[in-house]
C-alpha cells in the first residue's frame, strides 16, 4: 500500500489524539460502574442469605392503596 500511514494523516491524528484515549476513559468508567454494581449485588445478596424465612417488604407503591 502506498502513501502516508494512518498516523501521518490528519484523521490518523484525530483517532490516536481524541478517539482513542475518549474510548479509554469510557471503558474505564464501564469497569469503575461494573465494580460498583458487582459490590452492590454481593451486598444484596449477603442481605438475602441473612434473612432467609422472613417476609420480604416491598419498595414499591404501585397498586397499593391509602
């Protein structure tokens, strides 16, 4: 293939300067969400084991009347 490489070109330059590192910090705020929610599961479900055989309460109002 002949002419420039892709980093020589002003597209080029736009992915390895903008596109690039925009998607390095959306996959890392992916992992810092997922962490989150993986803590948040494990903590709901240690909530569950510890209340095996009592009623669970609802959180929500639908349906429900004064």
């Amino acid at each position: 293939m002949s002419g420039p490489s892709l980093f020589q070109t002003h597209m080029g330059q736009r992915f390895y300067e903008g596109t690039m590192p925009a998607l390095v910090r959306e996959l890392k705020r992916l992992n810092d969400n997922m962490e989150r929610l993986v803590a948040m599961a494990e903590q709901l479900a240690g909530q569950k084991e510890a209340s095996i055989g009592e009623p669970v309460q609802s959180t929500t109002t639908t349906g429900t009347e004064p």
